[in-house]
C-alpha cells in the first residue's frame, strides 16, 4: 500500500533522476556478513522508504541505536536486534 507521494520539491532518484516516488513503511533485518556475522545480532529497523517506482532504488534513515549496534556489533539497550536462539 502506498503512504504517499514524492512531493515534487523533493530530491529526484539519484540513480535514474525520476520525480516518480512514492513513501512506504517497511520492515528490514539487517546481518552482518560473512561467518562472523552469525555469531552477531540482527538489526531490526521498521523505516519510512522512498522507492523510485521507476527504477527500484530505496532510501531509508537507520535510527540511532539500532546504527550503534550496527557500528560495533554489540546490542544496544532499546535496540531492536534479534541474537538468534536454541530449538
């Protein structure tokens, strides 16, 4: 469902320059790469992004402590990460 659309003041698609935008909500899990990474936690941010409808490029702003957990690989009090579990 689209939120909304582009207003038309905004910044064009900075890989195809296309005015045709529109505002989702979204929810993105974000690992950390390689073998490593599943020793790490997964980074849950739920943003507002910007799709270019006509390319796909997406934009989205990381909150500050999910970006802090991010930076370090460590969980953050308040941050939504997931540290894996048993079965």
């Amino acid at each position: 469902m689209i939120l909304e659309r582009q207003p038309e003041n905004e910044p064009r698609c900075k890989i195809c320059r296309s005015g045709n935008r529109s505002i989702f909500t979204g929810e993105i899990a974000i690992h950390f790469p390689g073998l490593a990474g599943l020793n790490k936690p997964v980074v849950w941010v739920f943003p507002t992004i910007s799709v270019c409808l006509d390319c796909g490029r997406a934009e989205f702003v990381v909150p500050e402590k999910e970006l802090e957990v991010l930076r370090t690989g460590v969980p953050v009090e308040g941050a939504a990460v997931w540290r894996g579990g048993r079965r």
